[in-house]
C-alpha cells in the first residue's frame, strides 16, 4: 500500500522550470484567505483521496494537520511540484509555523512528501511534491481511500479546529461505514428509497461510525482526557451529529450542503 503512493524521488528526473516562471511564481505569493460558504467560488465538490491507512504512519497531530493542507493544494491528476509558503500552510492547518514546519518534516521522513529549495539571488521558496491517491489509479484502489472534501480547508473549519479534533475527524472517517438502510431511517426521505447503491455512494452526505471512542483515540493515539470538549468541537462545526446508534460523519460540513 505504502509504496504504491510514494515515488522514489532519487531516481525521479528533475523537471526544469525556466527561472522567470519562478521568479512570476514568488512575486505572485499572497496571503490565503478563507472562502464564505456563500460565495460562489468556494468548491465543495472538489475532493483529494487520503490513504485509509494514515494512522500507520504513526503522525503527530501536527502533521495530520498539515498533510491534506498540502494534498489540497497539489494536482489531482499529475505527480508534480507545487508551491506555498510556509506561512500559507500554517494558516490553513491552524498551527503556527514553527509547529508547520515540525509537520513537515514527519511528513518528509514518512516520505509522504518531498521538496526543493528554489535560490533566486537574496530570494528562496520550496518546491513541494505530495503523495496520495490522484486520479489516474482511484478505480484500482477503491476501499483503500478516504475522499476528503476541500471546502472543508478554504472555509477555514479545518483551521478552527484544534489539532486532536481534526485527528479524531480523520479517525472517525477511517472507521465510518456505508449502510443504505440506516442511511434511508435517519434520512427519511423516499429519495434514498429507490437508490441503487452506488447511487448512494456518490451522492451519501455522511458515513455512519459505531467505533467506541477508545478504538478511535488508539487508532492515532490521541489523549482521551477531557475528550467531550472535542466531540462538541466537531459537532459545532457540523462535522459531526451523534445519533441514537451512531455518529452521523459528514463528508462535507452540514451546514454547506443546505446551500448546495
């Protein structure tokens, strides 16, 4: 599973990039900032496929904050280099720099991700190259994926957050099931009735976990004390909603799709 998704970076060619490109590139950073969920181009259809099997590689939470930042930002089809500041990339995960970079340094010794050092003169910015599940191979690595939404990043919830709720987040998608006739009773709605399935699996707002809160703190060792404060987190920014007989697991914050 590992290796399908990380490159050998030592015998990948170098790709050239003219430096102007560069140059365009670094004189066109600019600060991030978080989208409404009123306005129109924030994209909530837009996805990234995390490995199922994250919590193997044994992160802190610091670099399970950074990681799907950084996946948000790389192209979904090719392999290839992209660019963000440090700065960006601690705004959108919700931590300083100092703990970004100590996430990204996991990440690279996890070879979950690589980057290059570009020198202009006084000027310099790395390069990144992140690894997951891009399009060309999802069909092949089905069950194997978790389909993280976007939107979740560039409204700014996942910043919010603090670092254990994004970890049990994470931990609840792994874990959470696809159950057509538990989705249909907490829906009510004849629409899911006359679903097929896989109708279902492409258009289902929340996936159903069961897991009891150990398993799911275990799973990426996150500390249990006071761990009601951060259900309620996840709960308040609608990530979340606790039934009678599960956790209702939202792909996308609830609150976006009744504006879909």
């Amino acid at each position: 599973m590992k290796g399908k998704i990380i490159r050998d970076i030592k015998n990948q060619k170098k790709r050239e990039r003219p430096k102007e490109d560069f140059r365009k590139m670094y004189n066109e950073l600019e600060q991030i900032s978080f989208l409404d969920r009123y306005d129109d181009t924030l994209n909530v259809y837009k996805f990234v496929a995390l490995p199922k099997n994250i919590h193997a590689y044994n992160l802190s939470n610091s670099a399970l904050a950074v990681y799907p930042v950084l996946c948000s930002k790389a192209d979904f089809v090719e392999d290839k280099s992209f660019q963000i500041s440090q700065e960006n990339i601690a705004f959108m995960a919700g931590i300083n720099k100092n703990t970004a970079c100590k996430g990204l340094e996991e990440l690279e010794a996890a070879e979950l991700l690589s980057k290059e050092m570009i020198i202009e003169g006084a000027r310099h910015f790395y390069m990144y190259n992140v690894q997951f599940f891009r399009k060309p191979i999802l069909e092949e690595n089905k069950g194997n994926i978790i389909y993280f939404y976007t939107c979740i990043i560039d409204n700014g919830i996942w910043a919010k957050l603090n670092p254990r709720a994004k970890a049990l987040y994470l931990a609840m998608r792994i874990t959470a099931k696809q159950n057509l006739d538990e989705y249909n009773y907490y829906e009510d709605n004849e629409y899911y009735e006359t679903m097929e399935y896989d109708e279902y699996i492409r258009n289902r707002k929340w996936d159903m976990c069961i897991e009891p809160l150990t398993v799911l703190c275990n799973l990426f060792g996150i500390s249990s004390d006071h761990i009601n404060m951060v259900i309620k987190e996840l709960e308040k920014y609608k990530l979340i909603e606790r039934m009678e007989t599960c956790t209702k697991v939202y792909l996308k914050p609830s609150q976006l799709l009744k504006h879909l």
